[in-house]
C-alpha cells in the first residue's frame, strides 16, 4: 500500500498575520518528524524552512497572490498534480474548489463576530469564500473548543466536521524560564525606555483588542508603573490624553523574538484584554516565559489559560485595574501565577500542535478510503 501524500499550502503572503505564519512555518517543520506513516509536501512561494523530508513545490507569485486568478485556479492544479490523498490549507486563504479532500483551518471567526471594526470587503470575502471553502472541507481545524460554535454559526459547518488542535509555544519562551534574573537585566527593558514595575501588551492595537480599557485601568493606578505596548500601528482612540504622574505608556514597536521573551519575563504582568480571540498565542508565549498573566473573560482565553491567570470583565477597567494593583503588591500571588502558568504553558506544543494536525489527516485519508 502507498504511502499516503498530504499536500499543505505553505504560501506567505502579506495577508497572513504573524500567528497564521509562525503556524505554517511549525507544521512544516515538525510534521514529517511526527508522522512517519505520511508523506508531506510544501507548496511555497518564499524560503520557508522545511523538515529534511518534506518534500517542496515552489510556485511563482501569479500562483501566490491571495484572491487572485492563480490562488483560485492554478493553485489547486498545481496541488492535483502531485495527487494528494489530502491537502490542507491552514489560514483562509484559500481556494474557492479543490479537487481532493482538504483540511481548512479556521484561526478565528473576529471578522465576522465584529464586522464594523473591519473593512466592508471582509463579509462578502466570507460569504463568498471563506464560508464555501469551510463547507467544503473534509474538516475544519480550529485552535480551540471556544471557537467551534462559531465556526457553526457563521460559517455553517457542523461541529461533527471540526477538531481542535491547539496552537504551540516556541521554545526560546520556555527557555526564559531557566534563569529569569538574566531576563531582567537592565540592558533589556532600560533599552526600551521601561522602568520597573510594568505591565506588558504584546499584539497588534486593532479595536477588538479592547486596548483603551487597559490604558484606562493603568492609569487609574496610584502605584508608578509603567504600560508597555507592543506593534507599531495607530489607535482607535486618543491614547495620548491618558497620562499618569508616575508611570509612562511606552510604544514598543515590532520586537523580536528574544527581546519579547525578556520582556515578559521582567514584566509585573502580561494582559491580554481583548474582546474575541481565536486561540490567545501570547497568552502561552507569556506563561512559558515565566509572567504573570491577566485575560479577560471570553471564551478563548479562558480555556486557553485554564485558570492560571487572573481574570477580569472584557470592558470593566476598574475592575482590571483591581487585579493589576493586586500584582503589584501581593508578590505572594504573582509568584503562585508564574508557576501556575509555567506548568499550564507546558500543556502546549508544536509537536502536539503537529500530531494533532496528523491525526486529521489520517482520519481523513480513512474516510476517503
């Protein structure tokens, strides 16, 4: 018996969101190591670093380009070719008829749960793509449980046709954790202009990152501290009117990947405010690094942090800023935190993340079968 091919979609296209590329670029990596009963080959368009025995198909921009001619048609003939027993497109971009089984994976529905914080072109792309393309699928992939009720509501599919795989944590984030005295060093956080104490937000500044009631909440400290941010990127609020007399909103701008472990590391604690997420990536990034974790109670990110963070109402700033004065004087609480959220982030992989992905395509090859 042959063994059976899948065929990924590994395009990076500006479109992508840094989670969706720091995905692609995982799978590709890890599957072929985790799955010996499959043969896997990448269909790229940029230098994408592959596992040794993942096979490649570089294609050219006509082919590349996110809803374009070559995405919808000479994509997936090129794909047919190599006769996949499945293919799998991880992010919505993806085309609108394939013909073989495929996996799509749907990262989050934001979208579509608050259409007027996007642009008018994103729900006719939904109804006339994204939604087809997910009806289609053999399964639908999803980062969380939280997230297959939407996948049922806005996109149709039946929650019989989704599986949750999980989403992974780097390994440099666990990594901090060895030695965070090293991770607090002036010449991380003095370098970006931060003085000690601080609470740190890392993701991009879009509305439904609900970021003005964390700048709300900081400011209604007595204590000095100072608010990091990260991304570059403009506000959808007046960010500069929210001043305190002993703390400083410092704007980061992009970060790599060995400065942000650091930063989390050093931080009073990391707070992800936002109203919806898909999964809540820097959630693990900071619990593996070692910070203090403050969510908002929705539904993605409480299953994600697994009650190893505090919690707070999405858009109740008073109460945010209750738990984040916590933080700065119980240091009982805040060390009970970063243990609780090492331990939680260890429940998260890119080896599982890929062993998970796997074992969808073999249930799929089973069925096709």
């Amino acid at each position: 018996m042959s063994v059976p091919l899948v065929a990924i979609d590994a395009r990076m296209t500006d479109q992508m969101s840094v989670g969706m590329k720091t995905y692609v670029r995982e799978l590709v990596r890890r599957l072929p190591r985790v799955a010996t009963d499959l043969r896997f080959i990448a269909v790229v368009n940029d230098d994408v670093e592959t596992h040794p025995d993942m096979g490649t198909l570089h294609i050219d921009e006509r082919s590349s380009r996110n809803a374009s001619w070559g995405e919808f048609v000479r994509l997936p003939k090129l794909m047919n070719r190599m006769r996949p027993a499945v293919g799998h497109y991880p992010t919505p971009y993806a085309p609108r008829w394939s013909p073989y089984p495929y996996v799509y994976t749907i990262h989050d529905l934001i979208h579509r749960r608050f259409p007027q914080y996007h642009s008018w072109k994103i729900p006719p792309y939904y109804a006339l793509l994204v939604g087809p393309v997910a009806r289609r699928a053999a399964t639908v992939i999803v980062p969380t449980r939280a997230t297959v009720p939407d996948v049922e509501r806005y996109l149709g599919v039946g929650a019989e046709h989704v599986r949750p795989v999980p989403m992974g944590v780097g390994d440099a984030f666990r990594e901090a954790q060895a030695d965070r005295s090293k991770s607090q060093s002036p010449a991380v956080w003095e370098r970006f202009g931060l003085t000690l104490p601080y609470f740190l937000y890392a993701g991009n500044h879009r509305r439904h990152k609900n970021l003005e009631t964390l700048v709300l909440a900081w400011q209604m400290l007595d204590d000095a501290c100072d608010l990091a941010i990260t991304e570059d990127g403009s506000f959808d609020f007046d960010i500069d009117r929210y001043v305190k007399p002993n703390g400083r909103i410092v704007r980061l701008g992009r970060v790599d990947e060995r400065d942000l472990v650091a930063l989390y590391a050093a931080s009073a604690a990391a707070v992800q405010p936002s109203l919806y997420e898909g999964f809540g990536l820097t959630v693990v990034e900071a619990m593996a690094a070692g910070a203090p974790c403050v969510v908002a109670e929705t539904p993605a990110l409480l299953e994600v942090a697994g009650g190893a963070s505090l919690t707070f109402p999405p858009r109740d700033a008073a109460a945010l800023a209750r738990v984040m004065r916590t933080l700065l004087h119980d240091k009982g609480e805040a060390g009970r935190l970063r243990a609780a959220g090492r331990g939680r982030a260890v429940s998260f992989s890119w080896d599982e993340t890929a062993r998970g992905t796997a074992s969808v395509y073999r249930e799929v090859v089973s069925h096709a079968g």
